[in-house]
C-alpha cells in the first residue's frame, strides 16, 4: 500500500474520530447535563467541556496537519498557511471562551479556580498555545520576519505544538474523570454511582477513548517524515514569509 494512500486513510481516520470526540461531548453535556446557557450555573459549566474538546483538541488537530495533505504540495503555501493560522486562532478563541465558562461558573458559586491537576494542565496548554500563536504569527507571517529567525523558530513551533496537543488531551482526560467523580455518586435519589458504570459514564468514558485515539492519530501524521511537506525552494532563495510565493 501507497504511503499516500496509507496518509489518506490516516487523515480520513482522524476526520472521522474527531466528528466523534464532537458529538459525543454534546449529546453528554446536552442529553445528562440538562443542556447550556450563560448564567453562571451549571448549564453554563457544560460549555466548558464541548468547546475545549471541539478547538482545543479536534480543531487544534485539523489545523496541524493541514500542511500534510499531499494535494497541497507543490502549490503556493500562502493559503494553507493562512488556514492553518486561521483554524488555530478559531480554536484559541473557542479554548479561551470555554475557560470563561468555567471560570464564571466557579466565581458564581464563590467555588475555588485553578485548584486541580486537570486545571493546571488545562491552563498551561492554552497559555502555550496562545504563545504559540503570536510567535508563530510574528515569525512564519509578518515581512519583517528575517530568514534566520523562522529558521530558529521552525523546529520549536513544531515540537510545541506536537507538546501542545499532548498536554490538550491529558486535559480532557483527567477533565471527564473529574466531572464523573463529582456528579456519579450514589444518593438517595437513587442516582448510580459511577463505579457502577451508568449509560452517562459508559459515554463519557467512550469520549476518553475517542480523544486518546484522535491525538494518537493526529502524532502519527505529524511524526511520519513521509508524509512531511518537501522542501522544492532552493536553499539560496529569498524568503517572503507573507503575499508571496512559498514552499516548504
């Protein structure tokens, strides 16, 4: 079998688990968590999980590997540049609405922020990627931006955002076994507890796997040299980091 053939399936793979991560993690918040609203209650909360899956995981995922796609190869990079920097700005701006929600929801409620392992994890893989986003927006798009420079920046940018996606899905993880330890528990309304592995668990675990599959996935099509964009701009040609020709 074809590596771009084995590519395509990768990618279609990857398409498919995220439309998955998306819509499990709305049936969850809307069919067992009664739904969303903006009012600092826990409807308000249940944002909180649907937009960081969808922009901090999925979204975040399509954007890294736009520059894989074999069809793009050999054409003018200045549109797929700016797609990639457009997925990945949509997807900052989605993670940092979906920390207001919580955020908002804690302060209503006088609870304590920042306080968890899953928080602190969260809360560094946004702070990353937003630094992320401005140094690769200076270094890989404005003119100004010297060759030596993006030649600097190209193997951090990279790394981090293959460390970015890494510390998104440790986010989630830890973030669904948070929320199913706090609202399984057994009572006297008879609610089950999730020991007991009720429907809402046994789907909100499903999403666990679904995210771990998808990111595993995603690192596979970033990590494959094969599959990496080729370089056809000779070594000596001046670089033009935006409204001109590239490719890398």
């Amino acid at each position: 079998m074809s590596s771009v053939l084995i590519f395509y399936l990768s990618y279609l793979l990857s398409l498919a688990l995220g439309l998955a991560c998306v819509v499990c993690v709305c049936v969850w918040n809307s069919q067992w968590r009664c739904g969303f609203a903006w009012d600092g209650s826990a409807l308000e909360f249940n944002w909180h999980p649907v937009l960081m899956v969808t922009g901090l995981v999925v979204l975040y995922g399509f954007g890294a590997v736009v520059y894989r796609i074999p069809l793009t190869w050999g054409q003018n990079k200045l549109p797929w540049k700016l797609l990639h920097a457009a997925l990945m700005l949509l997807s900052l701006i989605l993670a940092i609405v979906g920390l207001c929600a919580v955020f908002d929801f804690h302060n209503a409620f006088k609870g304590p922020n920042l306080y968890s392992l899953h928080s602190w994890i969260g809360i560094a893989a946004v702070a990353l990627f937003a630094m992320q986003w401005v140094v690769g927006f200076a270094g890989f798009l404005l003119p100004c931006s010297p060759p030596t420079l993006r030649k600097l920046l190209k193997p951090v940018h990279v790394w981090l955002g293959g460390s970015i996606l890494l510390l998104t899905v440790a986010a989630c993880i830890s973030g669904i076994n948070e929320k199913l330890f706090f609202v399984l528990k057994a009572n006297i309304s008879g609610a089950q507890a999730y020991s007991s592995l009720p429907p809402e668990a046994v789907l909100a675990n499903v999403l666990g796997a679904l995210i771990v599959a998808f990111g595993l996935v995603v690192l596979k099509i970033l990590l494959n040299s094969e599959w990496q964009r080729p370089d056809s701009r000779p070594e000596n040609m001046t670089y033009a980091p935006l409204l001109q020709e590239e490719n890398e």
